[in-house]
C-alpha cells in the first residue's frame, strides 16, 4: 500500500522556496485547503494530489511512499 509523504512535499517547498500560496494556486486549491493537507488534517484527493504534481512538475510516484501492512 502506499500514501502521501507529507513531509517530503513539506521539504521540496522550502528547499525551493516556494511559497505554499503560489503552490496552492498553481493546483488550483485554496491555501488554507493546501495547508490542511500538508499538515495532515485533510486527505488528500487523488485530484488534488495530481494538481500539485503538476504545479511542482513531478512525477507523482515522487511524494508516494510505501506502507507495510503487519499481517
């Protein structure tokens, strides 16, 4: 299974230095709405999960990381 790594989007922003409002237009996501994501308080949608890896031009597999289930 994978998920969203949070924290490597988090990082390649501030490496960049970017702001996360130019990002969140760019995806076509409200900042606020951004910012929920990448503090982990929203999910992120497949969508909106594209969205930002068209803003960033990356590949989406870049910020997907796998999960071993226990079991």
């Amino acid at each position: 299974m994978y998920q969203f790594d949070y924290e490597a989007l988090k990082a390649k922003i501030d490496s960049a230095g970017m702001k996360q409002k130019a990002v969140a237009d760019k995806a076509g996501l409200k900042e606020n709405h951004f910012c929920q994501i990448l503090n982990g308080r929203r999910k992120c949608e497949a969508g909106e999960y594209i969205g930002l890896c068209k803003a960033l031009e990356v590949n989406p597999w870049v910020y997907m990381k796998e999960v071993r289930e226990n079991g």
